[in-house]
C-alpha cells in the first residue's frame, strides 16, 4: 500500500475552506457543549463528540451542531477514556525529555482517537494505526500548525491594535469573537484534512 504524503499547500487551503464554511455550526456546537458541561453522563459524550468534529468535517459536510447529543458518542466513552489514558502519561514523560519528544509523540498519535471511532479499532490498534498513518508526515504537521499559531497571532496582533485605536468596546467584542470562532474552526479543520488525507495509510 503507497502512503499518502501530507501536501503543506493543499492541508492549508483545505483547512482555510472547511474552517470558513463550518465556523457558524462550531461556535453552536461548542455553545450547546458549554451550556450542558455541568450534565452528567450527557457532558461525556458531548465532550467526545467535540473532540470527534474533525471527522465531519473531513467528510466535506457542513456539521449539524446537534450532532453532538447523538448517543453513539456515550457508546465509545470506555475506549476513548482508555486510549485518552494510554497517550497521556507517555506524552507527559515524552515532554520532560526537552519537549521535543513529547511533541514529536503528540503528533504521532493526533489521530488515535479518530481511528478508534472511525475505523472502530481498539485503544492500543488506533493508537498503533495513527503512529504508523503519520510516518514521514510529523515535519508537514508541525509546520502546518506553526504557520497557523504564526498567522493566527499576527491577525489578532493587528485587530488588538485596530480596536484599541477606535476604541469602541461593543465593536471590538464582535470583531474578537468572530476572529476566535474563525480560528477555532479553521483549527478544528486542520485536524479535518491531516485526518482525510491520511487515514487511508493503514488498513
């Protein structure tokens, strides 16, 4: 089987449409998550389902915020708190060696999760399938996330300084909050396109 390699230019212009197109259903999505937070059991499977959006987004569909109530989200709750707890110590312990072995580790497994839903996978074979689905692709991951931490800090440089300058409080809330929605959806989308180019790396 060939493995796809990550393309830098086409993850960043995907990204830039998935996020555009869906931010509206992400900001409602993430509103109804906060909003039922304090529900027990419901805020489980909300939470996976948040984590999850990236799968739908890779589909090419605009996301149904509702989604995130659907009960097979509650379903996965064992397998994805084990496979949660799996990564999260060696990642931890990875990042006391320098930080880089802990970020080279997080990027290696960025796709576990998505497996073990997705191609229903068991915690240790998602956790395997994403180490072996992103070889060779880490240095593309990183330096997408670096340009969008770069470009995202830029443009909130430059609004920061617009709205401090005109002054107007009402119109910098509107302008920040669509500015954070735009960015957490286009970084929701990122996720999106590593995971619709390289999912099909393993079988």
């Amino acid at each position: 089987m060939e493995m796809k390699k990550l393309d830098f230019a086409e993850t960043l212009k995907e990204s830039i449409e998935i996020g555009v197109k869906n931010a509206p259903s992400v900001v409602v999505a993430v509103a109804l998550w906060l909003v039922t937070i304090w529900i027990p059991y419901i805020n489980i499977g909300t939470t996976i389902a948040i984590s999850l959006l990236p799968i739908e987004l890779a589909k090419g569909n605009v996301v149904n915020p509702l989604s995130i109530f659907d009960s097979k989200y509650r379903r996965y709750m064992g397998e994805y708190l084990i496979t949660a707890g799996l990564m999260v110590i060696p990642i931890y312990i990875a990042f006391i060696f320098l930080i880089i072995p802990g970020i080279v580790l997080s990027l290696s497994w960025a796709l576990a999760f998505y497996f073990l839903i997705d191609k229903g996978k068991n915690p240790m074979q998602a956790i395997k399938a994403s180490n072996d689905a992103t070889y060779g692709n880490k240095w593309t991951m990183f330096f997408v996330m670096l340009v969008f931490i770069v470009i995202a800090g830029i443009v909130l440089g430059i609004i920061s300084l617009v709205c401090s300058a005109i002054n107007v409080g009402f119109i910098t809330f509107v302008v920040m909050f669509i500015f954070i929605v735009l960015a957490a959806s286009i970084r929701m989308a990122i996720d999106a396109s590593f995971w619709k180019q390289m999912q099909n790396n393993v079988e």
